[in-house]
C-alpha cells in the first residue's frame, strides 16, 4: 500500500475542550455543577435565623413594648414635684421648731398641726402615686385606660385630702377597737393594756392602707 492511499489524521484543534486532557474532569460532574450553583447561591451576609436570634428578638419586641408601656402612662408634672418640695420644706420648719405656736395664736396652732400632718400624708400620697401609675401600665397592656388622667398639683392636693380621710378612719377604727376591748375584754395590766393597743393600731394601719388602695381606679 502506497502512502497516498493512507487517511490523513484529524487535526487537532489546540482550543478544543477534550474529557480526557482535564485532570478535574473525573472530580466534576453533576455533582460539580451542584456545589457550584450552591456556593454561588449561598449569601454569607445573609441574615440567617436560629433559636438565639429569635429568643433575642423576641426579648427586643417585649422591652420596646414595655418601653411604649411606659411612654404612654401619663408623666409626673413638674408642679407636682414642686409642691411636693415645699411642703416639705414647710414639714421641716415645723418639725424642728421649738416654739409653742398653739399658746401663741389657735391659728398658728393649727399650721403646726398641718406640718406635723404632713409627715404622714405626704408618704401616703407618694405611694398612692405609684399605685395609680401601675394601674394605668397594666391598664395599657389590656387595653382598658381610657386616658385623661393628669399627675399635677390637683392631683397632688386629691391625694393629700383622700389619704387625710383613710387616716381619720384608720384612728376611728382604732379608738373603735381600744375601747371594743376595754368594755368586753378589760384587760389588767400594763403588759396586757400595751398588746391591745399594739394590735388595734396595726389592723388601723391595715385599714387605712387598705381604703387607700381601694381608691385607687382600676379600670377595669
């Protein structure tokens, strides 16, 4: 056989994508085309969720629902806190002087019996604040407050004359009490005498903090 009778060999073509010349080939297939489209479709800015994130979350949604809570119960005017102050003041003065105001003048007797009146009523009227503040956040939570309330010096002067009145029936209910026990118990003894008294003026207290709790709205 003569050599132009022999079949020319195919050319090669340097730029042809041959199966056999890649080393990777054997290690890419489908399976290689898969985990390209997966790196390509992860975002590792992404913002993936998990149990701590969501606990987290939720623990953000509760303190800013509770903050919203407590912007919304109505604030404590400055004239409150005002008047607050100089009555104190004026409890002090009356508390620390010396001189006899009732031998000088009935009028000046009963200021200082209002300063003296005013160690107790002014706490009262603290507390009831922070009670009727309470109410009006949990209010919020229900969704009952009906709104409009104002913490002002009205509001300050309400307190001090509603407290005045739940302590005249605190000491009614203990001279009630005290003379109950002498006419039926008669107790002997300054030992037994002390105890009654004792007793009469705590279940006192508990009623007047009681009635003070009591005025307090709940709306409800």
């Amino acid at each position: 056989m003569t050599s132009s009778n022999t079949p020319n060999p195919p050319e090669e073509n340097p730029l042809e994508f041959r199966a056999g010349s890649d080393p990777d080939v054997s290690h890419r297939g489908s399976s290689g085309v898969a985990k390209n489209e997966d790196e390509s479709s992860f975002n590792p800015y992404a913002f993936h969720v998990t149990d701590e994130s969501s606990a987290t979350q939720a623990e953000a949604t509760q303190g800013s629902r509770y903050d919203d809570f407590d912007q919304q119960v109505p604030p404590v005017d400055a004239s409150y806190w005002v008047a607050i102050g100089l009555l104190g003041l004026f409890t002090a003065a009356v508390c620390f002087s010396d001189a006899n105001l009732w031998s000088v003048n009935p009028a000046w007797g009963l200021i200082y019996f209002a300063g003296w009146s005013l160690v107790v009523l002014i706490p009262l009227a603290l507390i009831r604040l922070g009670l009727h503040r309470q109410a009006i956040a949990k209010a919020i939570g229900l969704e009952t407050y009906p709104g409009g309330q104002r913490f002002g010096l009205l509001y300050l002067l309400y307190s001090l004359v509603f407290s005045g009145g739940c302590v005249l029936c605190g000491m009614f209910a203990f001279f009630g009490m005290c003379l109950g026990i002498t006419l039926t118990a008669r107790p002997s003894g300054p030992g037994l005498e002390w105890l009654s008294v004792s007793v009469s003026g705590l279940l006192a207290l508990a009623i007047s903090i009681f009635l003070l709790i009591l005025g307090i709205p709940k709306y409800r």
